[in-house]
C-alpha cells in the first residue's frame, strides 16, 4: 500500500476532513536530504501537512508553499505541495541533533522560535499570503494556529512520523479536521470530545490504522462520507534547464569567477538534492545569456 490522501465529509457537511499516509514520501525525503531523525520529523510533519493542504485547492496548476523561518537548530523549512498530491521540501540544517525531550524526538526545540508563511499561488495577480508565529514548533500546533488565525477556520491537526531503531522512517501521517461556520453546538461537543480520547497519529500509524479508519475514529458517531482518495509522493520538477535559469540569474560576474576556476562545477536542487553539472564551456554558454 503506498501512500495516499483521503478527503471526506461528515455530520451532513458541518466538517470537512484530510487523512494521509505518507510513509514512503518521508522516508523517500529522509533518503534524498540524509535528514537525522528530528530533522526527518520536522519535515515529515511538514510534508504531511502540505500534502493535504494541497489537496484542498481546486486547480491542478495550484500551488502551495510552507515556509518556516526559525532560530533553532534547523534553521527552517520549506515544503511546496501541489493540488494532486505531489509535495516536496527540505530543511537548512538536514543534520541536526538534538536530546530527546520527553522520550520523543524534539521537533519543537529543532525549531524554537519563528515564523510560519503559508502562500497559495492559484493563478490571480497577487498569491495569498499568510504569515503567523510558531506555537510550539511541533509543527501541528502551528498549522492548527494557522488555520485559526489565518484563514478563521478552527481546525484540528494531528501530525506524525514514526522512525525505526534504524532511523528510517517506520510511519508516518497525519489528519486535518475542519468545522464549518454553521457548525451545531451538539456536532461540534461530539467532535472534541472524539479529539480528547483519541491516540495519537503515530500510535493509529503504528497500530496499523489506516487514513480511512484515523477519519473514523476521529468522526465516531458523526456520519463519516469519504469523498475521494488521491495517491500521495515526493516529486521534484526540477531539470538541468530550470537549473540553467537560476545560475543565469546569480550574473555575469559569479559565473566569470566560476569559468576562471577552470573547472566543473555541480548545483544541487534544494527540493530534492539532485546534483546537476556543467562544464567550463557550459558555463560559458551560460554567461552570454546572462546580464
Ligand atoms: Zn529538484
């Protein structure tokens, strides 16, 4: 079973809700960016997050880009998801360690303080642009915040991802829970009472519980209807020609220094850590194109 999104709906409409598994893609993240195991965690939350936050835009050119800026140890992150399940993402510092807090990986002391910015570039003149404070940096906390603050939807986010002895990714995943403005007083009671007594992501992942069955408990007793499924992955479309773009932008001068050294030189896509290379006489061809 690879990994995939589930969009449904229950209590007639009242609440809209996300679920993901998306162990391989973080897994795959982990591989590409040699992420420790808090770095995978961080971005394995955030991964996730954007996964289905991108799932809830309507165009498939729609897209969505979280950016975290902090003064932890991690530095930051950045994930950038589309409306059809594709999401990719990286971290500034892929190495850092840090003591376990609680018997759990600290992604909030990875993070520390900042700044979430969640933009959503549908096409229109200006992207939608929404900035707000970390909470606790452990990522569903913040989106949760977010989504409050941001876009006045109260929301519930559960966020998690699991690693083996081994440091590879065991399970991960997580669910998004929103009520809308007509929400009942009853429904809703019902809602956080099913939020107060369910386990958390990573013991249902662990448990072997799937997307599906996560809306479930989560929705006991409130007339879940799952709309549709989508498959889920890590995808880059980063190319030599895209990367081509972005030497032609850095100018003449820095690539001038670049062909004096004489010798080839290999960019790294930060997305997803390809290394792309191009000769002295590449660069040279570069350079004319340049201003
Ligand atoms: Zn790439």
């Amino acid at each position: 079973m690879g990994d995939y999104i589930v969009r449904a709906a229950a209590a007639n409409t009242q609440i809209r809700a996300f679920a993901a598994v998306t162990t391989d893609l973080v897994e795959e993240a982990r591989q590409r960016h040699g992420t420790s195991p808090v770095a995978t965690a961080a971005l394995g939350r955030l991964l996730t997050g954007g996964a289905m936050m991108g799932s809830m835009m309507k165009n498939a050119t729609d897209m969505l880009t979280i950016q975290i800026k902090c003064s932890g140890p991690i530095g930051g992150l950045t994930v950038t998801a589309d409306s059809q399940g594709n999401v990719k993402g990286y971290v500034h510092d892929p190495e850092v360690i840090l003591p376990p807090k609680n018997g759990k990986l600290d992604v909030g002391g990875a993070l520390g303080q900042g700044v979430m910015t969640v933009i959503k570039d549908m096409g229109l003149k200006e992207p939608y642009s929404g900035q707000t404070i970390l909470q606790t940096g452990e990522i569903a906390e913040d989106l949760t915040y977010y989504f409050a603050t941001s876009e006045q939807v109260p929301s519930s986010v559960g966020l998690g991802v699991l690693m083996e002895k081994n440091n590879t990714v065991r399970c991960a995943g997580g669910f998004i829970v929103q009520v809308m403005p007509f929400i009942e007083d009853e429904v809703l009671n019902k809602l956080e009472e099913n939020i107060r007594n369910i386990q958390s992501v990573t013991s249902m992942l662990d448990n072997g519980h799937t997307p599906e069955e996560m809306l479930s408990q989560v929705l006991e007793g409130l007339d879940l209807e799952i709309t549709d499924t989508m498959p889920a992955r890590f995808y880059c479309n980063c190319s030599k020609e895209r990367i081509e773009k972005a030497i032609i932008s850095i100018g003449k001068k820095d690539i001038q220094s670049m062909i004096d050294d004489g010798e080839d030189i290999e960019v790294k896509c930060h997305f997803c850590n390809t290394a792309y290379n191009y000769t002295v006489e590449e660069l040279k061809e570069l350079l004319k194109k340049s201003r």
